[in-house]
C-alpha cells in the first residue's frame, strides 16, 4: 500500500507562505506525486502533481528532490479560504487508485 | 476541467432499506471509477475499485455483498448500500480519471454523498 507521512496540523496566518512536506519513501519509479485539497463535505481537489524538481502552476508549487523520497507543497500568500486539508499521495496501481493519508490540516488565522 | 457527479448529494433512510449512489462522469469516459468512505474528522478509506463490464475489485475488509457495485457503462457507476445500518452512516466519495489519459494525471472526485441511517 502506498504510504505517506506529513505533518497532522498546521497553522498560518493570512498573506503567509506555507509549506507542507510529504514523506513518501516507497514511491515507484513511474509514479508521480500528486497534491489534493479537502473542504468539508466536499470531494478531494486536485492542486499539483509533479515527478521530480519543481512544478509551478497558478495556485501552487510542488517541490521534489531528487531522491524523490519526499515532496514539499508551496502556497504562497494563503488566505482564509486556503483552510483545509491537504494530502499528498502517489497512484498505487495505476489509474489513479489513489490511497490517501492522514494529511494535513492547515488552518489559516486571520 | 472535468466533471464528476454524484447523486444524491445526501440521503436519509431508515434501517434495513438499501440505498443507491450514482457517480457520472459528465464529460468524458472512464473505465475505471473509485469508491471511497469518510467518517468524520478522518481520511478517504478506498473501498473499491469499480470496472466497466467487469466486477468491481474490493478493498480487504469491505463486505463485497453490502457495498454493490455496478459499472454499466463508461460514464456510470452506482454503489448500493444493502441492508443499511446506522454504521453505514458516512460520506462517500467517488472519483474517475478518462479513459484516454495514461497513468499518473489528474483523478477527478464527485462532490461526496452523506448518507445518514437513522
């Protein structure tokens, strides 16, 4: 079963960077790596997904190293709408059967 | 992006009856769809992997007779909760990556179905 470790909580405050690290010491080689958002009483969303080195889009930034033995989110300048729960997670058996974590709670302060 | 839906949003239903929760991807096909359950505060536990045409592949631990699960075509699949107890009480999630995507690109989840058994 694919495995991660991150952190259980976080707290920041508004116009903060945070940052999220992702263990994954058991990913696969073709694996990608791949961040969800969580509201409550809503479905998973997809945030970033990367392989290796960095990936930007227009909401984050995913860095993995090159052992790829772990991965950090970037979310530059939450807001109070960023509190959630964020999970990062591998595809185990190909097609997306993706096997969450624990995650991460963040709660963001004004 | 695209769409996933589910429905009901959320359900009542007494103890006993059976319930069904559909999951539609709105714009694409997908052969293979995901059932996932939430308890409050906790992670998405997969349940089992739903196949079009094929039975559904079930995670160790969940009752393959209780939670039905049928992949008619490749925009539906539909998860029945047989015999509902109220510890069947949870949110249940379904997510669906298109058939034409290779492996590792975005999967994309329902918006959730909270079933209360009372």
């Amino acid at each position: 079963l694919a495995k991660t470790t991150q952190p259980i909580s976080m707290d920041s405050y508004e116009g903060q960077e945070v940052n999220i690290t992702c263990s994954h010491n058991n990913i696969a080689t073709n694996d990608y790596i791949t961040w969800y958002q969580q509201f409550p009483s809503q479905g998973p969303r997809f945030i970033i997904q990367g392989y290796k080195t960095k990936v930007t889009n227009e909401v984050a930034s995913l860095f993995i190293p090159a052992d790829r033995k772990s991965s950090t989110l970037s979310l530059p300048r939450v807001s109070l709408s960023d509190t959630a729960v964020y999970y990062c997670l591998w595809a185990a058996g190909g097609y997306n059967k993706l096997i969450f974590g624990a995650g991460t709670r963040l709660a963001v302060h004004p | 992006g695209a769409v996933v839906s589910q429905h009901p949003s959320w359900v009542i239903c007494k103890s006993g009856t059976s319930v069904k929760i559909e999951c539609r991807s709105l714009d694409f096909q997908a052969t293979t769809m995901f059932w996932y359950r939430q308890f409050p505060k906790q992670s998405l536990m997969l349940m089992a992997t739903s196949n079009e045409g094929s039975k559904a592949t079930y995670e160790q631990g969940v009752e393959k007779d209780k939670f039905l699960i049928n992949h008619a075509s490749l925009t539906l699949s539909t998860l029945t909760v047989t015999s509902a107890h109220p510890e069947d009480s949870s949110f249940y999630i379904c997510s669906a990556t298109p058939t034409r995507d290779t492996m590792n690109t975005e999967a994309f989840f329902g918006q959730g179905t909270r079933l209360t058994v009372v």
